[in-house]
C-alpha cells in the first residue's frame, strides 16, 4: 500500500513539475545574457539580489516571457517577484487562465 502512495504521488509531481520546467527552462535562457559570470540558476535564486540583474533586464525578460507565452504580466505583479520560482509561478498562474 505505501508503494502505490509513493507512487501516485511521484507521478503526480512529475506531471505537475512538468509545464513548470518548461518555464524554468525558459526562464533561464532569457537570463542567460544577463549573467556574464554564469551563477547557477535555481527556482530559489534572487532575480535581482543573487544574479545581480538590473530592473532594465528584468523587464527586458519579463517581456520576452509575455511574448513567449501570449500572456501579460501585471506591473504590480512583476514588483512583488522576487525569486526565479515566484516568476515560474506568476507565468504558469497567467498562462492557465
């Protein structure tokens, strides 16, 4: 019984792990240019405060995303992001709709 449980819910995280990877995926290859000294990415990563990006490529990627994915990304949204998980977060939310 506890094997079916562990089961069920590794497949469950995996599906759900899934889109959100693709947008991690993506995610970091917009950050990519802003990253010259090729600090590891991680859903826990600061965008501003441990990659060191500027608010100008912020927005720069936030618009890369919304083009990506047909979405738009609220002005008030995009100040309360703080980690590159909030930001996969914000877009899978937004998507969904």
């Amino acid at each position: 019984m506890k094997l079916d449980l562990s089961d069920a819910s590794n497949e469950g995280s995996q599906m759900s792990d899934a889109p959100g990877q693709d947008i991690f995926d993506k995610i970091c290859e917009l950050l990519a240019p802003y990253n010259p000294k090729s600090l590891a990415i991680t859903r826990q990563s600061g965008i501003m405060t441990d990659l060191e990006v500027d608010s100008t490529a912020v927005f720069d990627i936030i618009m890369g995303l919304e083009d990506h994915y047909d979405i738009s990304i609220p002005m008030e949204m995009v100040s309360d992001i703080k980690t590159v998980g909030e930001l996969v977060s914000a877009v899978q939310r937004l998507a969904a709709e």
